[in-house]
C-alpha cells in the first residue's frame, strides 16, 4: 500500500474560493513522473481523474472517477486499472466562525487536507517501493505548485471573501 497525506495552510481566502480554484485543471501540477488531476477543465461530480506514474521502463497509470463532491468543501476520486487501484481525497475547511467580520480577512485560514492511497497488485509488487520513492520525492513539488496555482488562481480572478460566504467578482463591484 502506497499512503501519503498532509494539510495546507491558505490565508486570506474562504473555503469556498479555495475550493473553487483547486477543482481547475491548470492547477494540478506535474513533478517527477508523477501526475494526478481531472481530466476536463473543471473537476466535477461524477468527473473524472487520472493518477499516472511514469518509471524508467514502467508507466503505472489508473483512471477513475469522482466517488464523493460536496461542493466547496470535499472531492473524492478512486478507480482502478490492470490491477492498481488508486483513490485521492482533497477536502477544505476554513475558520470562518471565529474571523470577526468587521476587520480584514487577513485572519481567515483556509485549510487544504489530503490523502493518496494506491495498491498495486501482487505481480507489480516489485515496482511498490520505487514508486513510492517516486511519489515521496515529487510529493514536495506538487504541494507547492499546486498551492501557489489555486493562490495565481485566486488573485488573478479577483475573488474575495464577503459576508455571505460567496466569490465575489471585483471587477462587477459598483
């Protein structure tokens, strides 16, 4: 069994918006071999997802679907394909509660947690230790460029947190 979890810490954007920037295409990174993110533009309920490993002589590959979408806070995805079975979970939580809402949203934290668990089958077993070197090694990588494209995402369009707890577009301000 190949494991691998961890939280990301967003501030200054609400759940939601977050949310809304990590479910687009362009900002699941690539590293090292190792690629995982929606097929279409926009990760969708019933969408779906590929995780793909690319080893010296070996591409491990599994294309699945979206198990589980609560919009705005929690995506699940799991398939499986010539024995290897994959699953991915993102979900999101913010402290919008305690954030006074008269004062910036400079105190606004948006939390990323995630999980990737994949098997393989007893005859690829031999590839499970360097693929999970392979994925422990971009794992850093992919955290990073994946954070730094939902916040590109979230400056570039101009969202920001109001008191109904929806993306505001900036630009349609009067």
């Amino acid at each position: 069994m190949i494991r691998f979890q961890g939280v990301e810490t967003v501030c200054g954007h609400p759940r939601d918006a977050v949310f809304a920037a990590g479910m687009v295409k362009a900002n699941w990174p690539t590293a090292a071999g190792v690629r995982l993110g929606p097929d279409a533009e926009k990760l969708v309920d019933g969408g779906r997802v590929t995780a793909t490993l690319d080893l010296p002589g070996l591409v491990l590959a599994v294309t699945g679907k979206v198990t589980r979408f609560e919009p705005g806070s929690r995506v699940e995805a799991s398939g499986h394909q010539a024995g290897i079975w994959a699953a991915t979970t993102v979900w999101m939580d913010d402290n919008t509660e305690s954030v006074d809402r008269s004062g910036p949203d400079a105190d606004l934290r948006t939390s990323v947690t995630w999980l990737f668990e994949a098997r393989l089958p007893f005859w690829l077993s031999v590839f499970e230790f360097p693929a999970t070197v392979a994925i422990k090694v971009a794992i850093p990588v992919l955290r990073e460029r994946f954070i730094a494209n939902i916040l590109r995402y979230l400056d570039e369009s101009g969202a920001r947190f109001d008191t109904r707890h929806a993306l505001v577009d900036q630009s349609q301000e009067g």
